[in-house]
C-alpha cells in the first residue's frame, strides 16, 4: 500500500463502523505481535467478539479516537459511492 500523496491532493479514508474498525486494530494487533514474538496478554488473545468488555470498549474508543484525529493529520473521509482520483 503506499500511502504516499502529491502536494494538492489529501490521503482518503473511508468511513467505517467504528466496531469494524476496532475489530481491525485488535485482530492486526495481535497479529503483529505474533509475528514479531510480543506476547500479548492471555486474555486478550481471542476474537475481537469474546474480549472482556473494558478491552472491547477500550479499542472502540481507539477507533473514535482515530477517526477524530486522522482529519486534522491530513486525512478526509470519503463519501459513499466517490471513486479516489
């Protein structure tokens, strides 16, 4: 993926259900640890569906906390149904 962009034109992101995204950061994270031999908490190696409510809850507020952020990093959400350039 390259995340590279020109001058004029913003990166895009699209708009996900905050609970999707969430999925995402854990099921990646955990992964990512795997492969780089960090050993994440017992527990939380699980399906995003079967984490204890304060870690579920927590990686919701992460994906708010990114969709709040990335705008004002450069990133704008993209519309339902617009193609990127």
């Amino acid at each position: 993926m390259n995340l590279k962009r020109s001058l004029n034109r913003p990166l895009v992101m699209k708009m996900v259900e905050r609970e999707t995204l969430a999925k995402w950061l854990h099921d990646t994270y955990e992964k990512i640890a795997m492969e780089v031999t960090w050993k994440t908490q017992e527990h939380c190696r699980v399906a995003f569906s079967e984490l204890p409510p304060k870690n579920k809850k927590v990686m919701i507020l992460l994906a708010e906390a990114l969709e709040n952020e990335l705008p004002k990093l450069g990133w704008v959400r993209a519309e339902k149904g617009v193609k990127k350039g």
